[in-house]
C-alpha cells in the first residue's frame, strides 16, 4: 500500500485515458465551471498555438480530448478530477461518506457540515465496504483524490491507498 505523498499528477496519470477523457467532459458539461472552462480554454489557444475564439469554437468533445492529453496545470487537473467524481462516481462518494456517518446528499457534504478526520476503526471499515461494492481502480482514485485535497481530514487513508505510479 502507498505512503504519504500522493498528488494530483499522480492521480490523472493513473485515471488513464478514458477516464480522464470522461472527466474533461463532465467539466465542460457543468455550466457552473464557465469561469475555469474560460481558463481552460485559453491554455489550451496558448498550449496549441491557437486563437482562443478559435478554441471556444471547437465541440466540446475536442477541448475535452485536449484537456485530457495536454500537460495541464496541476489546478485544472483538480477541477477534472472533481468533475469527474461528481458526474461518474457519486454512489461511491455517498457510500463512503455514508459509511463514515457523513450527511450527504449524493455525495455532496452540505456547506455547513464540519467534516472531521474519522477514527481508524470506522474509516478502515467504510473504505473495506466501499471496496466491496465499486471496481477498485475508482475507489482507488476516489480515495486518492481525498487525501491529496486534504491530508488534515483524509490523512489516516494514506496507508489504505496503493502506490498509483506502479499501476
């Protein structure tokens, strides 16, 4: 199982194509990113050499393909990431959180909601169901994605994470 480090490149590199793909898709799919898609649009002009008009024009389905196979920056490989998550993953994410005793609604924690770093006993047993029930390259990344976005929370996972560069 893996250690401490775990970092965002790490996770997309592991996600592989199709998922990636998948989650650029959903980024560009979700009208209250338009800000980060702007964003994402522009590096890619810069990435391409292109215009950005000229990108803003290309289907979704091209900037998605970009964004997957570009060297993006490690803040927009995030945003994929939980884009991802929330159009592909949320039964996993509400279990796990359910598991933990989390209120959730679809995996989404309510703002007002204080989440704490859960006790070991309870953690290891919400993650074992969750392995049980979801492919385990998803909780894999799933698992990951909490740990590298807060180690305060999520830091007891890191030894229930494999070393995703040996995937």
């Amino acid at each position: 199982m893996q250690a401490t480090a775990i970092d965002t490149n790490q996770i997309w590199k592991y996600m592989g194509e199709d998922r990636r793909l998948r989650a650029a898709e959903s980024f560009y799919a979700d009208e209250t990113l338009r800000q980060f898609q702007q964003a994402a649009d522009q590096f890619i002009a810069r990435t391409k050499n292109f215009r950005v008009p000229f990108v803003r024009r290309l289907p979704v389905e091209k900037r998605a393909w970009y964004l997957a196979h570009l060297n993006i920056p490690g803040d927009v490989m995030a945003q994929l990431i939980i884009s991802y998550h929330f159009a592909h993953q949320r039964p996993m994410m509400a279990a796990l959180l359910e598991g933990l005793g989390i209120a959730n609604k679809e995996g989404l924690i309510d703002e007002k909601v204080e989440v704490t770093a859960p006790d070991k006993a309870t953690l290891d047993s919400a993650v074992e169901a969750v392995r049980s029930r979801f492919p385990t390259e998803d909780v894999n990344i799933y698992l990951a994605t909490l740990f590298a976005q807060n180690q305060d929370v999520w830091g007891a996972l890191a030894p229930l994470i494999p070393d995703l560069s040996n995937q």
